[in-house]
C-alpha cells in the first residue's frame, strides 16, 4: 500500500485535527493534504523523476513528503550540510529529478545536469493555489517512496531505497490509526535526509500526532520550543540528550508537558541515560534501534524496562539499560557467527534481521538474502530473555592478534571513569599484532594517567582488551546526527603517528 | 479475485474501502456488507443491497484479518458492512500497544 494512503485516509476522517505546526497557526490535515495535492500537480510540471528536498525541517518537508506519494515518484531528501562539491555530486545522481531547494541554499547547486532547480518559496506558494488544489495527480513510478542517502562515514554515500510497502507496514503494524490524544504534539528535530525524520512524519500523520518541526537543533531552542508548543512527545539522539539534559539543569526546567522521549541512532552512555531518568522522572523513556536500510526502528527497549532496570540490583536487569530492547512484533532477529551459524543467547555476532518493514536495498542492487533476511553489519548479542545489546559496528571491530574486539565495551568502561568525559577505542596499526588498541581520551578537569586508566580498564575486562596507547584531546569528531566518525580519527591517528616517527 | 498486497478494495453496498496488507494463502472472495468488493478503480454494481446479517459495520484505521487464510486488510474507509472471507467474518486485529519511537 502507499504512504499517500496514510494522508488521506487522516484527512478524510478528520480534516478539522491539528496536523502540524503551533496550535494558533498550525495546519490542519484537510489543509496538508490540500497543499500535498497542489505540491504535487505543480511539482508534475516543473520537472520528471525523483522528487528531491534540500533543506529546513519544516512545514513544507511533509507536504513534499506526500506530494511524491500521491504523484509516485521517489523522495530524496539530501544533507545540506554537506561541502558544497559533495552536494552537488550527489544531486546530480538523483537525476532526472526536480529539486525543492531552501532559497538561499539554491546558489549552492545552480548548474546540476539532469536536476530542475525549484526554490522552496515557489513550492509553497504553489501549494496554496486554488485551481492547483483541484487538480488530481497522475501518478509515475509506482514503487519507490523513498531514497536516503546513507551517511557515508566508512565511504561514498549509498543511496538506500525504500518502497511504499515496507514505510507502510512499518507505520500500520507500529501505531494505530489516530491513536493519539488530541493534545499530543511531537517536537521532530532531526533532519529531513535522516529516516527518522521521514519516519516522523508518516507515524505522526496516521497517528494524529501534531508535529512540530524544529529548522535546526540547539539544545536552548529544543527546550524553548518543547516549553512553548506543549510537547508531550520527542525523539532526540543521543548527543542532543546529553545537551539537552545540561539546559534543563541550569535553568532549573523539568518540561512537565513532556510524555515520552525515545533516542537512537547511537550508542547511548549509561551516564546520560540514568541522569534523564534522576532529572525527568515523570518521562517515558524509549530506546529504539533501526536502520535507515529497516526503515527505521526494529527494536524497543520500553519506558517499563527502563525503570525496572534502574530500580534493580540484579546486574543483568540493571544492565538492560545498555540494551536496545526487544524486536517488534511480527519482525525476526537472529545473531550469526562468522560462517552464517545462528548463535545461541549470549554470544556475539553479526544482528540479521526480516521482516515486512525490512527494505535492504540500495540503489542497482539488493543486498537481502533469498529468504528474506538483512545483514545489519552491526555486532551484538541476545540475553537469556532476548533482549539485544549492539555493540557497533562490525567496521570497527579491533582485530588483535586474531582477536576480535569491539571497541563498544572498552569505551563504556573508560566513560564510567569519573575523570573521563567522552572517549573511542579504534583499532591502530601495530607490527605485532596487526592491530592495537588505541583510546582517544576527553578528560574532564583533571586528566587521568594511561596508567591509571589501564589498571581501570584490567580490573574490569580481559587483559588483551586493555588500550596499550592513549592520545588525549578536547574534543572528538561526531556529524551532526551524533555518529562517531571513526574513519576520521583512525586516519588523523595514523598521520599523527607517522609525524612523531618521523620526528624521532 | 486477484487479493495483490497493496490493492484497492470498496464495498459494493456501502461506503467501505479496505487495502490489502498480506494476501490470502488460498483463492477465495472478499466481502463486505454480504456481497463481492469492488476494484477501487471499478464501478459499482447495481441493484445490491446490504445484508442484514452483515451489518455490524467496519471500522476506519482497523486491520481485519482471517486467521485460516492469512488474510490481512486495512480499513481505509469506515462502512456499515461487515468484512468476510469466503463466508467468514473478518475479526479486527488489535495491535499490541507499542510506545512512540520516532
């Protein structure tokens, strides 16, 4: 079935319901799925193929969402804070295409062959042109809903294609139709070119949930907005908590509108999370685990696990909060060994995982098996209840001397120690061994000693996973989603090395 | 009566709409309201009437399913017929209550 669907049927029943925007001035789903229909008739004849959004969250990235829908043509939303030449290399994969492009992003990407250039101020006034309004769409390719381009940080991007029928059973079969109060608003602050922020506004349409849209996050104008539109509902990753979280202290906010608050997209430090608990109590706290290529979250660790992990002394209950939960119905997860073996609970291994939802495509080719079943190149293991704890990336994993080593459960070690702010473990080049572990320290005040951190870490995980170098730094290279560019580090840490062999 | 993933279903008696979201394992008729539904793109035949025996009506936003076939729909538009299945009623498919993560 196709999202447009999702649109029309919240629009039929109650075109009067807030959809987005403030409560004074805010649209509603008759009025979205007016403007969907003249985005969509006016898009038709600016140019063919893909529909392409390059900019801002806001009202006119849902609006575009399911102007694509209804005329079936792919959606692909594209990172505007990418360098310019970037960009414009990736727009011009996406031809043919028509681009809604924020107004003063248009200079950027003037020039690009085979991409008609529409500013996103002629797109919404198009969108409120009676006669425009009227017009029934003709619909194009009937399958691809949409194209997100992968984050790149281990290469090229990839651009993962999602079809209707997977962003359709992922909404249906996760919330039920205008489930929601009628007071419920989400604050979305991911960008446009991230799933979750596609993935935003298809649940929140179908739930009835208002959404409201931030243009770019700071953790100050994330609180001001989430005082200020009486958000009950938000989703942040886990940077942005961290942030957050340092705001709400100094102004002594507790947000008592707020409901619930689910985070993903990284791993989550347990610091972070049980200060939300101390500082939010009244919140639902909710870790979801997807990827862009499951069109969005596979995996929940609910508000219930969450308080009955930190209420516990049981250290495996306990360290449920580390976990990201259990499956969602109606979708398989197993862990593999190196030779494709289903492992058994407690092991490590390669997370697979199949399902309605799950899409594993890219662009050209198809990367899910003939029954079905994804590779998520992340590494993990089940509990004896079946609960799932990632590790990271299979990418990053250290190899030691034919040891496998995930960086993961070093830096959760060494982040527990009190004079340590934020740290990564990677892998560095090593005669030897073939790969050493290397950790990159932010201290916090008072820096700790390599030794110190050594005897920390060897008196609470095996030897060979001890770092044997330390570099210490103010700060470490996320993007703006909150990953962790290790690819860069590794490539600095090798340069650096190099330069002090160099030296001596 | 080709039940695809995806296709678009209305109620040759009344104002239901479903869409199928997982087909049936075996051939059979979808019904609501008594009678065979109507391709969405279809006219409508004329001269049915709603059967009295199939008017607990059908709910907007509901998933219906028939757990012999498999059979699963989606309530696009609400109706005064009931949906069935080769004879057996449909039963609405409550979703487990899962908490907001996006």
């Amino acid at each position: 079935m196709h999202t447009a669907l999702l649109l029309d049927m919240a629009a039929d029943a109650f075109p009067d319901r807030l959809a987005l925007g403030s409560r004074d001035d805010g649209i509603d789903f008759g009025e979205l799925a007016a403007r969907a229909r003249a985005g969509a008739a006016w898009l038709a004849v600016q140019g063919e193929g893909t529909v392409v959004f390059l900019g801002l969250n806001g009202p006119a990235l849902p609006v575009a969402i399911f102007a694509s829908g209804a005329l079936e043509r792919p959606f692909a939303p594209l990172n505007y804070r990418l360098p310019d030449d970037d960009l414009r290399r990736l727009l011009a994969r996406t031809a043919p295409s028509v681009a809604v492009v924020d107004d003063d992003m248009l200079p950027r990407v003037a020039g690009t062959p085979g991409v008609a250039l529409v500013a996103r101020s002629a797109f919404e006034a198009a969108c409120l042109d009676a006669m425009l309004r009227a017009t029934e769409p003709a619909p194009a390719d009937p399958d691809i809903a949409v194209l997100l381009f992968t984050s790149g940080t281990t290469g090229e991007p990839k651009a993962a294609v999602l079809r209707h029928r997977h962003l359709a059973s992922y909404v249906i079969s996760t919330v039920e139709f205008m489930g929601s109060d009628d007071d419920e608003a989400a604050l979305v602050s991911v960008p446009p070119y991230h799933i979750a922020g596609v993935s935003a506004v298809l649940t929140g349409v179908y739930g009835g949930r208002r959404i409201v849209h931030l243009p770019a996050f700071t953790p100050e104008t994330w609180v001001e907005a989430a005082t200020q539109e009486e958000i009950t509902h938000a989703m942040l990753v886990p940077t942005m908590l961290g942030r957050v979280l340092d705001v709400l202290e100094a102004r002594s906010e507790s947000l008592p509108r707020l409901r619930a608050l689910s985070y993903g997209g990284g791993r989550m430090p347990t610091a972070v999370i049980e200060r939300a608990l101390r500082l939010l109590p009244h919140v639902d706290f909710v870790n979801a685990y997807g990827l862009t290529e499951t069109s969005s979250t596979i995996s929940v660790l609910g508000p219930a696990d969450h308080r009955r992990a930190v209420d516990s002394e049981d250290p495996d209950v306990r360290g449920r909060l580390g976990s990201v939960g259990r499956p969602l119905p109606g979708l398989e997860l197993e862990i593999r060994g190196p030779s494709g073996e289903a492992m058994p609970a407690g092991a490590t291994g390669e997370v697979y995982v199949r399902g309605e939802q799950v899409a594993g495509e890219y662009l050209g080719r198809k990367v899910i098996d003939d029954d079905g079943w994804f590779a998520t190149k992340d590494s993990g293991w089940l509990d004896a209840e079946g609960y799932l704890f990632i590790e990271g990336r299979l990418d990053d994993v250290i190899v030691r001397g034919g040891e496998n080593i995930s960086p993961g459960e070093i830096e959760d070690v060494l982040r527990a120690h009190p004079g340590v702010a934020d740290v990564a473990v990677i892998g560095a080049p090593d005669e030897q061994w073939g790969e050493r572990v290397a950790a990159v320290i932010v201290p916090k005040d008072a820096a700790p000693t390599p030794e110190e951190l050594s005897d920390w870490v060897r008196a609470r995980l095996r030897s060979t996973k001890t770092p044997e170098t330390y570099e210490f730094r103010s700060e470490l290279p996320y993007n703006e989603t909150g990953k962790l560019l290790r690819r860069v580090l590794k490539q600095e840490l090798a340069t650096s090395a190099s330069t002090r062999e160099a030296a001596a | 009566m080709d039940l695809k993933p995806g296709s678009r279903w209305k109620s040759s008696v009344c104002d239901a709409e479903v869409v199928v979201v997982r087909p049936p394992s075996t051939a059979g008729v979808l019904a609501c309201g008594g009678h065979p539904m109507t391709p969405h793109a279809a006219e409508r035949p004329a001269g049915l009437a709603l059967s009295p025996d199939h008017a607990a009506g059908s709910v907007l936003g509901k998933r219906y399913t028939d757990a012999e076939s498999g059979l699963e729909t989606l309530c696009s538009k609400a109706g005064a017929g009931a949906l069935s299945f080769d004879g057996r009623f449909l039963v609405v498919k409550e979703a487990k209550k899962l908490p907001a993560s996006d």
